[in-house]
C-alpha cells in the first residue's frame, strides 16, 4: 500500500494535505519508503473499554511496547496502527516541532513515571496486554510505529503478508518505557 492511497475520512478535525504531507514527511525520516508501507503498519490497534470507573490502584511499571495493543479511546481504537496515526489531532505540530524523535521518546518515556510530567496510563487485559486508558495515545503510536519502522528497515522479510511479531526481540527489547499501570 501506498502512503497516497491512504484516505482519510469519518473524524471531526479539519484535515487537508498539508497535513498528510507532514506525517509522510515523519515517516521517511524513519527510512519508511512511502511508495511502499510495510505490511506491518496494518497491525490492529484495538479499542478496549475504559477501567477509568473501577476502582483500583495505580503503580507505576515498565512495560514492552510490543505489550500494548490498543486503547481505550474511541477516535485512535479499533483500527489499524497506520490508522490511529493518521487520526492523531497534535500530530503535524509535534512533527513541525520536532518533538517526536527516537531519541527523545527513548528519554522521555524511559524515565520514572513519577518524574515524567504526564505519564501514559495503562490498564492490564486479563491476557497480560495492556491498552492505553486515558493519557498516551500520542506517545504510544509514534513509538510503536518507530519500532515496526525500525523492524521493517532493518529486516526487510518483515514486510512481507505473514509477518510474526513475535520475533525481531532484539529490536523489541530496546522500546519499553515505564507508566503508570491500573491494578484492578
């Protein structure tokens, strides 16, 4: 699939060119040929209901980026990775800002979670995955598509149909971050 072809439709912000250019520019800037997008940006991205009325306590807990499958946000969930990143509102600014690097998420988001100035917020399925359950949803599609772009460019066999997530655990290993995990 072509990063042209990619429409967008059925969300409430404005949304014009300009906006598609500055998210594909991102995207190659992490080695992502846009004539050609992996076939691992299709991964699903699933919406979960929130935990947000139950009660329970939150601690703070490092997890695997690859651990997190979704959200509990309504406009990101229930769809494909490359999807939630087209319908991420902040995105062109973040990207005009140049505040979406690897090399500042690796920072950022590795640090403790009490000294983090707004910590991703997790809720923990009962498979042992995780969605995002109110802050993060920025954050958590940058990062994941920073590691499937690394994991494409890196070993080119990953964009084909069959893909495994599963393997690639040295990339993996390297895109963790600590947040604050609700323990119901």
């Amino acid at each position: 699939m072509k990063w042209l072809d990619l429409t967008y439709s059925d969300f409430y912000i404005p949304y014009d060119e300009n906006q598609k250019v500055i998210r594909g520019y991102w995207l190659s800037t992490l080695g992502i040929n846009l004539e050609e997008l992996p076939d691992c940006f299709q991964k699903p991205f699933y919406y979960y209901e929130s935990s947000q009325e139950q009660k329970g306590t939150l601690k703070s807990q490092k997890v695997s980026l690859s651990e997190i499958v979704g959200t509990s946000h309504t406009d990101y969930g229930g769809m494909k990775i490359i999807e939630s990143y087209m319908r991420l509102k902040r995105a062109p600014s973040y990207i005009k800002d140049g505040r979406v690097t690897r090399s500042k998420y690796f920072y950022q988001l590795k640090r403790p979670a009490h000294e983090q100035v707004a910590p991703v917020t997790l809720s923990r399925l009962d498979n042992g995955k995780y969605y995002i359950d109110s802050n993060g949803n920025h954050r958590i599609v940058f990062y994941q598509l920073m590691m499937l772009s690394e994991i494409s460019t890196t070993y080119p066999l990953a964009n084909a149909e069959d893909y495994n997530l599963r393997t690639f655990d040295n990339i993996k290993k390297r895109y963790w971050l600590n947040a604050m995990v609700k323990s119901v």
